[in-house]
C-alpha cells in the first residue's frame, strides 16, 4: 500500500532517479517553492503545518522562494513560531470579509489587515536573520501603461500582454520586469538564466510588508503596489504574472532536490496561460523538482468537489459565512495531507509511489 494514498508525488528526471533509489528527504531539499494560487492554498496549510515542526530541526540552509500566496505561505513558514503563524494566516484569510462586489482598494486593505494579522515587526525581524530558511518573494514590475490603477490603461496593457503571451511566452519582458524581493543572505544565482532576467532588490524591515503584499497584488483586482522603499520606482504586481507556479530554472547541485506542495498534479508557467492546456511546463529546467499534490481522487471527495479559488467569493457574494464554513470544511478535510506529507519523508523508497513530472 503506498504511504500517501491521498498526495500525488510527481519529480523530474533527476529527482525521479533520487526518489527510486532513496525516498524523500527533508535534508535533500535546496529550494522550498510556493507557487501562486490564492485560495487554493487552502488546501496546502494542513502540509505547512506539518512542515512547521520538521523544519524547525533543519540546519543546513534552505532557499525558500515564493509567488503570490506562496509569498504569504512562507512568511509563516519562516517565522519562529511558524505553527501558530500558519494558524493566523489560515483563520484570517478564511475570514476575509467583502459586501457586494469588492473594489481593488477594498481587497488591497482586507489584505492588508491579513498581513497584520499574522506578521509582526518582531516577526519580519526574525525572518530577515533566519540562521536557515532564506526568503525570496517573486513579484512583476510593471511596464509602461500597466503601472496605472486605471481601468482603462491597465486593461489595455493587460490585453496586450496576454496576445503577446500567445505568440511566445518570453515577449512578457515587454510588459513586466520579474523582480525577487530576497533576504539578506539569500543566494539570488540559484535561480538561472531564462527569458526574463531577474531585478534582485534585499527586503529590509521598511519593504517587506510591501514585498508580500506586491508579490500578490492581481491585476485588475487589487491596487499595485507603488514606489516600496529601498527598492527601484514603479509598480508592483503579482508573480505570478510571469512566475504562476514557479517555471523556474533552479541551479541546484544535481544530488539536491527543489521542493514544491503544489494544489494541483500539474504545473502551469503563467497567469495567461492558465487558459492554454497546450502550455504546461518545461520540464528541461526542474530535472530535481519534486511535487506534491492532492490527488485528482481525493480534490473530487472535498466539500464543494474542487479546490477553493476565488471564483468562491463571486458563488458567495453577500454570502460570506457560507464561504467560511465550506473553506473550514475543506481545511479540515485536508489535515490528514499533513500526517502523509509527514509519513511520505520518512518512507522507504519502495513504499512510494512517484510519477515523472511531464505525465
């Protein structure tokens, strides 16, 4: 019987070979990847709460890199007290509150209020000198008319964008700037050479906030984020415009693994593409890759059938303890990920059941 009936494990070729031969290791793990997704995190925090405890015991370095909610899921991940900061972050984000259809400004403060919820300034002190977890949040800068909050202009530039992403992926870089937001310390070269350079910009304690809040600040649905301190001038968006669920050429070593609990068995490069099934992944760049997901089985057993998403906060409009409940319901359900999760970095190769990353 496998260890994980419920969690899909997916790994490129290299980190397939590892797997096979000696099952998951926590000490494996070079890069610790959070992809963008909002809601669908949900599913995700009965595994962050299991990877609390067990990287906590960690010593070695660990590059952890974010986009969007995967920002906001390891800056709970990276606080001292991690367990209770996950538990913050999973209540209030549940609790999210909006009358009627919410406006950009009135999303951009409700997260806000999240932000302040589950990180402190003692907090972002901590996480800045973490002895091992290493912090990177991926957001995009934007371009030309996409730096207004205006409807008009940044819906222009968002219709060029996305024809633009239809011819090739990489005519993005005339639209957005991918920008990494890292910690002191942080090894910014373990992300390679693709078809959008890197701005690498050192958080502090007066930009984090506002790197968190950037790295998932959705166009059209929450204001961008302007002018953050020490960093270049402009506008702020989410990564995963260009980086939707970490596509990303890691350069680790070939004995180490990156390490991603996605919500979903596949991995899509780009917000536009998340309409093109013909565009999934490149898989040349995550050799050492390994992703862990509920299984397509056990998403359709959930309340609702599916994994939350914000199509969820149109179904409940003026309905917002219905959506609690139903997103509790899901979180509960979704705990017993956490106890495979835990089992899954602990079994025996032979007990686990693996798949290649482009299947």
């Amino acid at each position: 019987m496998a260890t994980a009936p419920n969690l899909t494990v997916k790994a490129g070729p290299r980190a397939l070979a590892i797997l096979r031969d000696e099952g998951l290791s926590l000490e494996r793990i070079r890069v610790l990847a959070g992809a963008s997704g909002g809601p669908k995190w949900l599913v995700l925090s009965g595994m962050d709460l299991a990877l609390t405890g067990l990287l906590k015991k960690r010593q070695s370095e660990l590059s952890c890199i974010g986009s969007s909610i995967g920002s906001w899921r390891l800056a709970a991940l990276a606080q001292e007290d991690n367990h209770s900061a996950v538990r913050r972050l999973e209540e209030h984000y549940i609790r999210q509150t909006y009358h009627g259809r919410p406006t950009a400004q009135e999303i951009t403060a409700e997260s806000r209020r999240i932000g302040a919820a589950y990180i402190s300034d003692d907090d972002i002190r901590f996480m800045l000198r973490h002895p091992v977890m290493k912090l990177a949040f991926l957001a995009a800068r934007s371009r030309g008319l996409g730096a207004s909050d205006y409807f008009v202009p940044q819906t222009s530039h968002l219709v060029a964008a996305f024809t633009a992403n239809l011819v090739a992926r990489p005519l993005l870089s005339l639209f957005f700037e991918r920008t990494l937001f890292h910690a002191p310390g942080f090894e910014t070269d373990i992300i390679g050479t693709d078809a959008f350079p890197s701005r690498a910009v050192e958080l502090t304690e007066r930009n984090f906030r506002d790197a968190v809040l950037a790295s998932g600040s959705i166009p059209l649905v929450m204001e961008g984020m302007k002018n953050l301190p020490d960093t270049h001038p402009g506008t702020y968006r989410d990564g995963g415009v260009i980086d939707y669920h970490m596509n990303l050429p890691f350069t680790v070593n070939d004995d180490e693994l990156v390490f991603m609990p996605h919500f979903f068995e596949h991995i899509t490069p780009g917000w536009f593409d998340k309409n093109l099934p013909w565009r999934r992944v490149a898989t040349t760049s995550m050799d050492n890759t390994v992703l862990v997901a509920p299984s397509s089985k056990f998403v359709a057993s959930l309340p609702g059938g599916k994994v939350p998403d914000r199509t969820d906060f149109n179904t409940f409009v003026n309905r917002n303890d219905e959506r609690m409940q139903l997103w509790r319901k899901v979180v509960e359900r979704c705990r017993v990920l956490g106890k495979e999760l835990e089992d899954l970095l602990c079994a025996p190769a032979s007990k686990i059941e693996i798949q290649p990353l482009d299947e």
